[in-house]
C-alpha cells in the first residue's frame, strides 16, 4: 500500500489485488485481463466482464452486470467497460 492506494479487481469468484506504487500493475487471471492504473488522482479500472472494483483515496468505482456506480470522495474515479464509459 502506497499514500493510501489500494486497487483489487475480482472476477468470477477468484480475487486478483494490485498494491500500487505510484507505477503500473497488472495481473491476468483466467484469461481475463486486469489493469489498475494510477496517475496522480486518477483510478481506472479495466475489465473484460463480471466485477471491477477500483479504490483509490476513498474513491470507489464499481461495475456490476449493466450497472456503474461512481462515488467520489475528493479523487476523481473513472470505470471503462467493454467500451461503455461511466
């Protein structure tokens, strides 16, 4: 955990956790790819299918089936699935 980062994605019941350091981190489970990418207080989270969940400095973007829910807390939170912005 760095400056309070934490970014996990979860797909099909299995979890992948990225703990970020202010670069990069991906992790591909099953498949599906998973992308955590911070800059400055940007979080976005890219996913393939099922759930994402981003959490950045209290910022929490989360995709469910058709459903995006934004909830910012100081930080701006984007969610970009299958090429549907939120």
């Amino acid at each position: 955990i760095h400056a309070g980062a934490r970014f996990e994605c979860i797909h099909a019941g299995a979890r992948c956790e990225c703990i970020h350091a202010g670069a990069r981190c991906e992790g591909i489970h099953a498949g599906a790819r998973f992308e955590c990418i911070h800059a400055g207080a940007r979080c976005e989270c890219i996913h393939a299918d099922a759930r994402c969940e981003g959490i950045h400095a209290g910022a929490r973007c989360i995709h469910a089936g058709a459903r995006y829910e934004c909830i910012h807390a100081g930080a701006r939170c984007a969610c970009i699935h299958a090429g549907a912005r939120c």
